[in-house]
C-alpha cells in the first residue's frame, strides 16, 4: 500500500547549499516509516543571504524542526532563541528545534562521534587522545571528546589559528582536561601518538576527492594521510578516521594492518543523525535499519 503524506504530518528538514547528494533525508524518512511516525523529511536549498528568512519559514510552517549544514553552521546562532551549552562551546549548530516558535539549537556531530566510539566499546573515560584537524568537524570531536571524561589531548592542525581557537574553548570550559596545541607536522603528530589511546583523524586527507593544490593543480586526496609511518601503530591504539568515502582510507588501512581497532566516519555520520532524530520525536532512530539501507550493512 501507497503510503501518503497527509495534514497529520510533521515537518523536518535540512537547511544549506548545495543539498543534492545529502544522504540526511533518505536516512530520516526511512526512519519515520520504519517507525509508523507521521513525519517528513526534505532538503531546502538555502543560498547566502536568506537564512534569516528562512528561519522565519520554517517557525510559519511549525516545522518540528531542522538540520542545518554548511554553509550555516557558524551563521545560525545569532538567529535562535537558545543554544545548548556544548553547541555555544563549539560555535556552531547542526540541529534545531523549534519550541512552539521558540528555536533551539544543538550539535550533534560531536556527539555522534562519540556515541560511534561506544558502539565500538571504546570508552574515553581516563584516555589521552591526539586530534588532527581543528576546523568545522574536528572542533565539535575536540569539544565532545573533551567532555567526555579524557584526561589529555594534543591538538593539530595546519592553521595555527584553529589549534587556538579549540585550545582555548577547552582552558577555559573543561578545565579537567590537560591540552596542548601544535602546528601540523607529522613527525609531531607521530611523536605524540606514541604514548595515545585514541588518534582522531577530522582532516579530508584520504578522502576520494579531487581538490586543486596551492600550486594550482588538481589532484585526488585519496592516496594522502596525517600519518605515513606505519611504525606508529600499535595493537593497543584505537584510531578513527571521519571519511567515509572510501569506507577505508589510507590512514584506516595501516592501522589495521597493524592490528588496530579502527572506526571510518559512518557511526558518526549516521549517529548524528540519531541524536538529531531523538530531540525532534522523543523515540530512538531505527539505526540497524538505516545501516542496511544506506550502506547494505
């Protein structure tokens, strides 16, 4: 039987540009299907400029509520009436919920991130954890990590100013958390995975995408990695890699290779999206059944 959307359903959706290939719709609708929920999920293509009205659209519509990607993330939270205390910390929202008009923002990457960790058994209580890749993503693992009962963290990236930035969120809101920060060099980032439990890779590097170098010419990612020493492996470190394309990048392979637990960014994609799916319905995404679907898992 044809099911039909009818004026009993809910309105959720996702805001940003481009929107054509997000997996975030098909993953929520098969959800609310699976669970008999009166729901629908659709992506709005939303350009510079009109996020301001947009928001304004979606409180008219008694939207439950929405994802917000790039490039909103950072935007958004001058516009909503509340911010949650880790969102605020990260400086970013993927996720709002609207309040009887009231807009309330969240981000769930980070704890997405972690809830992949545990469903790995991974437990980041008392763990020391090296973070490569401090933008967008690896600020929201840093900020969720670090929330999460690690003792220490050593923080990379190539831009000086990023490795700061989380720096000093960390100093000044987690204080139980003993980190450093480091400019980008591999020779420092396999020093420092040498006495780690966990090595969080939040950079594109290993990723099937093509990109134009600072010399000006094209070149694929996907034979790249943070670390190139397969050396630095060990059987005791846990290393997680939030590329998903290819399910295994380079980085994800020596690790292995050298009897690793690893985890690609498929738990804290689809995570993510359970956590958001939760404060909009109150019930617990299906995620077997979004694994199987999404991914034939």
């Amino acid at each position: 039987m044809i099911k039909c959307i009818d004026g009993r359903y809910r309105l959720t959706g996702l805001l940003g540009y481009p929107l054509k290939n997000s997996r975030s719709p098909r993953m929520h609708n098969i959800s609310f299907s699976a669970l008999g929920l009166e729901y629908a999920y659709l992506a709005f293509e939303i350009e510079d400029g009109f996020l301001p009205g947009a928001l304004e659209a979606m409180k008219a519509l008694h939207a439950q509520g929405f994802n917000v990607t790039m490039p909103h993330k950072q935007k958004v939270l001058q516009y909503l009436d509340e911010v949650d205390p880790a969102a605020r910390m990260i400086g970013a929202v993927n996720t709002v919920y609207n309040d009887n008009g009231r807009l309330v923002g969240y981000n769930t990457d980070g704890k997405g991130f972690v809830k992949g960790l545990a469903e790995e058994g991974f437990d980041l209580a008392g763990k020391r954890v090296v973070l490569v890749g401090a933008g967008g993503a690896g600020r929201a693992v840093g900020v969720q990590v670090a929330l999460s009962g690690i003792t220490d963290m050593t923080i990379f990236d190539v831009e000086s100013e990023k490795v700061t930035e989380l720096l000093e969120t960390i100093h000044e809101n987690i204080k139980s958390v003993n980190a450093i920060g480091v400019v980008y060099n591999e020779a420092a980032v396999v020093e420092a995975v040498k006495n780690a439990d966990l090595l969080i890779d939040c950079t594109p590097l290993g990723m099937d995408k093509v990109v134009t170098n600072a010399e000006g010419q094209e070149e694929n990612l996907i034979d790249k990695s943070t670390v190139n020493d397969p050396s630095v492996f060990r059987p005791d470190l846990f290393v997680a890699h939030i590329v998903y394309i290819p399910l295994e990048t380079k980085l994800i392979k020596m690790a292995k290779d050298a009897g690793c637990k690893t985890m690609n960014g498929i738990p804290m994609m689809i995570w993510q999206g359970a956590e958001a799916f939760e404060i909009w319905t109150g019930h617990q995404m299906p995620v077997d059944v979004v694994k199987k679907d999404l991914f034939g898992e």
